[in-house]
C-alpha cells in the first residue's frame, strides 16, 4: 500500500485561483475579416513568396485576446475584427540570387485596421468603433514588455498603446 499524501486542497486551490482570475477580467474575442486581402499579406506573396507565413496572426490574436482582458472590467466583452495589418517594415526586392529581406525604417511603420464593440456585463454596447492604430515612433521607444528580437514586438507595442488608454477611450 502506498503512503503518499492525498491532498485534496491544492487542486481545490487552484481552480478557485483560475476561477476568481477569469471572473476578474472580460472576454475578448478577435477575428480576421480576409486576411488575403490584408496590406502584409499582398506585399509578402508579391515581394516574399517563399516567406509567406500566415502563424503571425495566430500570435497576435492570441496577444490582443489576453493583453485586452486584463484591460476589461469584470463582465466585460470586447470584440474586435481587424481588417487590414502592415507590420512595421517592408521588404526589399530580390536582386538575383539573393532572398527578401524586410527592412525595417522609420517610413515603414505598423499599421492595424480594425472595429471593435465593447460590451458591459449586460450586454448593451458601451462603446463601438473603427481604429487605425499607427506608431510613428516606433523606432524610437524602447522595447518596453516585448523582447527586442521578437518579430511582432512593434505590433504588439501598437495594440498596447491602444489598450492602455482604458476600455472608455477605445
């Protein structure tokens, strides 16, 4: 028979945490409206096909839908459609043999389009809107949260600024 200890009370724990956590914040829900159509995704398929990777947008739903519910009050939804993304840079074109390289400048900053509705825990709209978030700066700050090598850390940066202002300035 084994002796190890049953402790019933830490999972207890724990999913109370989880609950009381998710409870404390809104939800958020981000879509793409074509994202074929997006301003990245035509300048990547004409002047980098063999780089045309779509996971970026995976990443960044998943950033926006975590870092915005922390901004949201307790029943609060937010519900965002993003309509065009140019990540800050752009591509070069190929000469010869050589592969595209983005080039990331000052007159290349990100830019996202997008609509959003707030809703409180009732439903009813507090706030709804289009956005074009745009950093003209964006090579001037400092990293601030995201990590200097990470491929969407001006992006994400953007979508803070945004954030930050609280869900009665969206």
């Amino acid at each position: 028979m084994s002796k190890l200890p049953f402790r019933p009370t830490s999972g207890l724990v724990l999913a109370f945490v989880v609950t009381t956590a998710a409870a404390a914040t809104g939800t958020v829900t981000v879509r793409y409206d074509h994202p074929e159509n997006f301003t990245e995704t035509k300048e990547v398929r004409a002047f980098a096909p063999m780089r045309a990777d779509s996971a970026y947008l995976d990443t960044l739903k998943r950033y926006i839908e975590t870092k915005a519910a922390t901004e949201l009050g307790q029943g609060q939804t937010l519900d965002i459609v993003v309509t065009d993304i140019d990540r800050a840079g752009s591509y070069a074109p190929s000469v010869g043999s050589l592969q595209p390289v983005r080039v990331v400048k000052d007159v290349y900053p990100p830019r996202i389009t997008l609509h959003f509705r707030l809703l409180d825990s009732e439903g009813q709209v507090v706030r709804e809107g289009d956005r074009t978030l745009t950093d003209l700066g964006f090579m001037y700050d400092s990293p601030g949260g995201s990590s200097s090598t990470d491929p969407l850390r001006y992006e994400k940066r953007t979508i803070d600024r945004w954030l930050a202002r609280g869900p009665a300035k969206l």
